[in-house]
C-alpha cells in the first residue's frame, strides 16, 4: 500500500512540472490591476489618472470597499508586459487564458474585443468559464499605452463575482493552446475514469442490493463525473456561453448530493447499516439541494447562503468520514487504513490547491490528481472485498458442493431405504394376507370348536340321563332284592316267577352295558376333543407369538418410518401420520391379542381340567363296567342254578346279598358317575362360552388385520408418489 500510495504522488508531481516548467515562459498576469465602476467606450483612450483606483487581481468585488454588494458594471484594465508588446510588434503569437471570471464578461485589447464570458445583453452568468484567445498584434496602439480591459457585470449578488484567477496569464499561443487541450484531455480522462468507475459500481450494487455501499459509491463517482464536466478548466469546448441552468445542474446538482451518498457510503462500507450520524447528514443535504433549487430559480440572491449551507455539509461529512475511519484504524482494519491514506492524499491536495488560488504557492494545483488517488483508495478497498467475498464465495461453493455429493449419498440412502420400505410394505402385506387368512381359519375352527362343545354338551346331557336310568334300574334291582329276600323261602314255588324276573334282569343288564358302553364312547370322544382343543390351543398360542411378533415389527417399523419422516421435514409429514397410525394399530392388535391370549390360557386350563375329570370318569365307568360284567355274571349263575331249589336258595339268598352289596356299590358309581357328568356340562359349557369369545376375538383381529391391510396399502401408494 505504501508503495502504490508513493507511486501516486510521483506520477502527480510529473504531471504537474511540465505546467510548472512551461509557466515559465508565461506572464502572469495577477498583481495590480485599475478599476473604474460602470463601463464606457471612451475610457478606452484615457490614460492613467486619478480616477482609476487600483486593485490587486485575483479579487472578489465583495472585498473592495465600497462594492461590497454592487451591482452593474465595473470595468478593470492593465498595461499589457512590455515583453508582450515588443513580440507582437515583432511578429511573435501570444495568446490569453483569463481563467475563471464571474458572474459575466467581456474582454478587449484596447478597442479591439476578444471575446466573452456569459453574456452581458441578455444577462447570462459566466458559470467560471475560460477564455482563451490569440491577441491580434493590429490591436495594439503606437507606444506602450497598451491594456487590456475586462468589463465585468454584476446582475446578481452571488458572493462570488470576481476574477477568480490563478490561471491569468498571457504566453506564447502554441504553449497557451497546448497547456489548455492538455488540461482539457486530462480531465476527459478523469471524467471518463470516473464515470466508468460510478457506473461499474452502480451495476454491481444492483445486483448486490444487500451491499448498498457499491451502490452509494457509484452514485457518487457518477455525480463527481458530472461535476467536473460542469467545473473543468476547457468546458468552454464543451459549452456556450449561456448554459447557467444546465451549469446549474451539472454544477450544484452534484455538489449538493454527494455528500450524503458518500457519508451513507461511508456508513454502510464499516457497519453494513445507516448509523444515525449518516441518516441526519442526508437528510440535511437533501434540504440543501431543495434549498439550492429554491435560490436558483426563484431566489438567486441567496446563492451564497446555499454555498454555505453546502460547505458545511461537506464539513459535517468529513468529519464523520475522518471520526469513522479513524476508529475502525483503531480497531485494525486494513480497509480503513488504505481509505485514510487516500484522505491524507486528498487533504493535501486540497491544502496545495488552495494556497495556490490565494497566491501563497506557485505552481500547478494538484488537487485533481490526489482527488482521483482517493477514489483509486477506494476503489482498492471495494476491490479487496469483493475479491475476499469471491474468495469465501469460492469456499462456500465447495462447501456446497461437498453438502450436495453428502445429500446425494443421502439420497441414494433415502431410496435404498424407500425401496427397503416398499419390500417390507410388500411382505407386510402379504403377511397382513396371511394373518387375515390364518384369522378366519382360526375363527372357522373356534366356531367348529363351539359346534363340537355344544355336541360334546348334548352327548353328556345324554349321559347324564342314562345314569338316571341306570340310577332307575338299579333301584328297581335293589327293590327286587329286597323283594327275592323276603320271599326267597317261597323261591320254589316262585322259581318260574324268579326266572323270568331273571330274564328281565338280564335284558336290564344288557341295557345297561350298552348304555354305559356308548357312554365311554361318548367320553373317549369328549377326551379326544379336549385333546384336539389343547393342542389347537397350543397352535393357537403360537400363531399368536406370530401375530405378537408382526405387530412388534411393525411397531418398530412404524418408528422407523416416523423417524425417516421428521428426517424428510415437510414432504413427510403426510408419511409421518401414517407411520403414527400404524403405530397406534400395532400397539391396539399387540394389546387385543393379550386379551386373547390370556382367554385361550383360561379356556386351556378349563380344558385341562374337564380333560382329567373326564380321565377320572373313564377310569371311574371302567370299574361300573367291570361291576356290571359281574353283575351279569351273577345273574347267569342264579338263573343257572335256579333248577335247585335248596342250593338256588341257599345260593341266591347269599348272592341277593352280595348284589345288594354291589348295587349300592353301582348306585354310588352311578351318582359319582352324575356328578363328574355335570361337572363335564359346565366345563363344555365354559368351553363353549370361551369358543364363542374367542370367534370374536378373531373376528375382531380379522377387522385390524384388515385396517393394518389398508394402512400398508396407504403407505405403498406414499411411497409409490415419493
């Protein structure tokens, strides 16, 4: 940064010593001059007297006394150098640069007029232009009464009327000439560098609406350009003599807004906001500029107020530009650093510029080069951080694109895991559509069950009546006993009697071996269907592990999916409901089928239990079939033996005896017998109950099984659409 700030200053101070060297062959002509107020052709001839005053040039007419706010003509002249003389009587060229003269002028070598500054008739304000024009040698007059005359109008009181200088001064024409359009190219060039600069940086803050400093420092830069063209020592090139309104917008238009689009670009360039400070300066500059409308067109002589109005915005603003670029050198900024070394350049230059135009220096004011080191300061400071925000743009864009290859392998992770859903939606559905299958067949075998316990039931009722009848039958024996007893002594003559009650005792026998027969039948098959109920129990119990574990599955494969959906934010949103759904459905079948399970284990041991009372009971009819074969046997030995009176009776009373004995035995059996029957009943019929709730039971888990059916289905089509 040093070195491009010396290199600056040197190409300044080269180009400003070409000027200074050949103002060498130039004659100033600032110094004393003589003045008279009002202007006639006659004083033309007048030769030095005690009514022209004199006055040292450069000069405001607001610092000679008596013309403090005077307004009309004042006409001021003087003696053309010697030098010049002797050269033009010898044929030499020499020409004239005026500089800036205000407010309107006209210029003549004795008689002969040289030409203009605005326009006196009509009245037209000079806008500071130059004048340069050759001084023709046939002007001149024989001796050296030679002068040269400004007639200067005064139509409005500006402040500033005057010939201005420094630039006055009479040289060699080609010098004259060539410093002029010297001047005038260097400063198209400055106009054009800054009007490419403003433009460049007007386009890039439109397009980076979020740093409006692009955007203030190319507003700024343009209206610079506009008020050099409007200031440049040549604009006479580019302008007549009668452009005050467009000098005016070319001129105070730029001058009043630059300076609140420089403090707001100072603003945003170190805080990235409109601070306060920069808010107010605007909003002051921005009454300024109505103020400067106000006083051009409806009030013009109160110019020099909105002069001063202007200066001390400009002032206000660098203020703040110095107090901002300081702090933020304080706080190491490198930025603020190259902008206050362009201050510096700048302060100086307007420091050089200035005692020049008071004649305190000599030489070529510099303020227009260390002006542009300034902007080029600046411009160095945007370039830097633009160049840094490509450098972290450069980064962020890797870093995008590292996150758009890890998104991609997420991707591809999310379709993996989608088509892993979709296979697992698919095997859910189908085990959805074995489960439904596997309900109905349970609830067909839960209603078989109850059909076979209800025959299971009519077959014991059945029994149970049978062994009333055998009950009957065994009364009516006990009843014959007691009758054989008391009248076994007249057995002989009751033996035909005897026998046939015999033969009666025999069919009753036969009966009841067949009833009691088809009553172990019916038993078998009772245990056999018990036996088949817990082993169906048992296949029931692991198809209820199945459906346990399925819905353990899904549970988990509805977290799966909830998780995978709050992964997906909004897009899954609709899938996380159905995950959440699915969920709830797991967890409604996982509870139902505890319900059932705990009823089949219930039914089980009810089962279990009917099951080893009915094992009792067949051992317990076994024993009464053996009793009953007996029974008959004894029966045949008394029908056989009835042909002996003695010994049948001897016999028969002895074995009426023993079968009284045994048909209490068969009447006890016959009761236990009734008792284990009825206790059967009701364990069939809380079989039978059982069966029904657990038809139920799967047909209710038939209707989940539908609805996690369609909820799969919902949840393909989800992923289908996804």
């Amino acid at each position: 940064m040093k070195k491009f700030t010396v290199l600056i200053i040197v190409v300044s101070t080269l180009l400003g010593i070409p000027s200074c060297a050949e103002r060498g062959k130039t004659y100033s002509l600032k110094g004393q001059w003589e003045y008279r107020v009002d202007f006639k052709k006659e004083w033309f001839e007048d030769t030095p007297d005690q009514r022209w005053q004199k006055v040292t040039v450069p000069v405001f007419t607001k610092d000679i006394p008596g013309l403090e706010r005077h307004l009309g003509l004042i006409t001021f002249r003087k003696a053309l150098p010697d030098v010049v003389q002797e050269g033009l009587r010898n044929g030499n060229n020499f020409a004239i640069n005026t500089g800036p003269v205000t407010n309107a002028a006209d210029f003549y070598l004795n008689r002969t007029y040289l030409g203009s500054v605005g326009s006196i008739e009509p009245y037209h304000h000079s806008s500071d232009i130059w004048l340069v024009r050759s001084l023709p040698a046939g002007a001149l007059q024989p001796g050296n009464s030679n002068y040269l005359y400004i007639v200067l109008a005064i139509k409005i009181d500006t402040g500033d009327a005057g010939i201005k200088g420094p630039n006055l001064f009479i040289g060699d024409t080609d010098l004259v000439l060539k410093d002029y359009y010297s001047n005038a190219m260097v400063d198209i060039i400055f106009i054009t560098v800054y009007l490419f600069v403003g433009l460049y940086h007007l386009l890039l803050g439109l397009r980076r609406l979020k740093e409006k400093h692009y955007l203030y420092f190319g507003i700024f830069s343009i209206l610079i350009s506009l008020f050099l063209t409007a200031n440049m020592d040549s604009r006479g090139l580019l302008f007549s003599n009668n452009f005050d309104t467009l000098y005016f917008w070319l001129d105070k238009t730029p001058l009043t807004l630059m300076v609140p689009f420089f403090t707001l670009f100072i603003s945003q360039l170190f805080h990235r906001r409109h601070t306060r400070v920069s808010i107010g300066i605007a909003i002051y500059s921005l009454f300024v500029f109505l103020f400067a409308i106000f006083s051009q067109f409806l009030a013009p002589h109160l110019s020099g107020y909105m002069l001063l109005a202007v200066f001390a915005g400009f002032f206000a603003c660098m203020i703040y530009v110095l107090f901002e670029t300081i702090r933020e050198v304080i706080r190491k900024n490198n930025d603020a650093a190259i902008l206050i070394v362009g201050l510096l350049l700048f302060f100086t230059g307007a420091v050089q510029t200035i005692f020049i135009s008071e004649g305190i220096l000599e030489g070529t004011p510099l303020m227009r080069y260390t002006f542009m080191a300034f902007i080029i300061c600046i411009v160095i400071v945007l370039a830097n951080r633009f160049i840094n925000i490509n450098r972290k743009t450069e980064r962020l864009n890797e870093e995008l694109d590292m996150k758009l290859i890890e998104q991609e392998r997420q991707n591809m992770h999310l379709r993996d895991i989608h088509e892993t859903v979709v296979d697992v939606t698919g095997t859910l559905s189908s085990s959805a559509t074995q489960m439904d299958e596997t309900s109905n067949n349970f609830s067909d075998s839960a209603r078989s069950q109850a059909s076979s316990v209800e025959e299971m039931s009519a077959s014991m009722e059945e029994l149970l009546s049978g062994g009333e009848s055998v009950v009957e039958v065994v009364n009516s024996q006990t009843s014959m006993l007691e009758a054989v007893t008391a009248k076994l002594k007249e057995a002989v003559n009751a033996t035909r009697k005897a026998a046939e009650d015999m033969a009666d005792a025999l069919i009753v026998k036969d009966y009841l071996n067949k009833t009691i027969n088809e009553t172990g039948i019916g038993i078998n098959e009772a245990a056999l269907a018990m036996k088949s109920a817990v082993e169906r129990f048992a296949e029931m119990n692991r198809v209820s592990d199945i459906i346990n574990d399925i819905a353990d599955r899904i549970n988990l494969l509805s977290l799966n999916a909830a998780i995978e959906a709050a992964r997906a934010g909004e897009a899954g949103r609709g899938f996380a409901v159905v995950a959440d759904e699915i969920g709830k459905l797991a967890d409604n079948t996982s509870e139902n089928l505890k319900s059932i399970v705990s009823l089949f284990n219930a039914s089980r041991d009810e089962i279990t239990n009917a099951h080893v009372r009915i094992d009792t009971f067949q051992k317990t009819l076994k024993n009464m079939l053996e009793n009953i074969a007996r029974f008959g046997e004894s029966i045949e030995v008394v029908a056989t033996l009835m042909g002996n009176t003695t010994a049948v009776t001897q016999s028969a009373e002895l074995e009426i005896k023993d079968v009284a004995g045994k048909a209490f035995l068969v009447q006890n059996s016959v009761a236990e017998q009734q008792i284990a029957v009825r206790e059967v009943t009701e364990a069939l019929q809380g079989i039978n109950t059982i069966s029904q709730i657990i038809a139920s039971g799967s047909q209710e888990l038939a209707a989940g099984i539908r609805e996690i059916t369609n909820s799969i289905a919902k949840l393909g089509n989800i992923l289908e659409e996804t």
